[in-house]
C-alpha cells in the first residue's frame, strides 16, 4: 500500500512539473484539470474499496448470526447510500474543478 501511495505521489509531481513550467498564459496541463481528474479517479477507487468492504462485513455478519439478518441488511444498505452520496459529491466538485480549467 505505501508503495501504492509513493508511485501516486510521484506521478502526480511529474504531472504538475510542465503546469508549474508554463508562463501565465498557457493553460496547457493546468493544474486544476489535472487535479479534477485525480481527484475524481481517487474518489471512485476509494467508493469501490469502501463498498467491498461495507459487503464481505455484512455478508460474514449474517453468516455468523443469521437471525440478526434482516438488521445487518438494513444498516448495510443506510452505509452504502451514505457512502454513494459522498462519493456523488465527492465526483460532482472534482468535474466542477476540471471544467473551470481551460485548455
């Protein structure tokens, strides 16, 4: 995972080397583009790990206790719609961010 997250860092410094090069008039690889379009990618990536996870914790749960299954299912999907309009969010200001950018 640290791994992960260093190559993250390093592409997304590589990335942002011609936008801090570039005089005040290019809006070639300008950063808010760059940064909508990281942004929107990280939050889809983090909305599928939460979503697996939110899933196999409530699967095993009703495997472990099925009477309680009904409950489980109840409070698991409250989570994932709290987590989907996060994540809706999360997607609706990074493309506001990317679309102010002009290329």
């Amino acid at each position: 995972m640290l791994q992960l997250a260093g190559s993250a860092v390093f592409v997304l410094l590589l990335s942002a080397l011609p936008a801090f090069a570039a005089d005040g008039t290019s809006y070639f690889l300008s950063s808010g583009g760059i940064a909508g379009g990281l942004g929107m990618g990280l939050t889809i990536i983090g909305a599928g790990y939460g979503f697996g996870r939110i899933g196999s914790a409530a699967l095993e749960s009703m495997a472990r206790q099925p009477e309680v299954a009904g409950r489980i299912q109840t409070a698991m999907i409250i989570v994932a719609a709290m987590l989907e309009g996060a994540t809706l969010a999360s997607v609706v200001f990074c493309l506001l961010v990317g679309l102010k950018t002009t290329f």
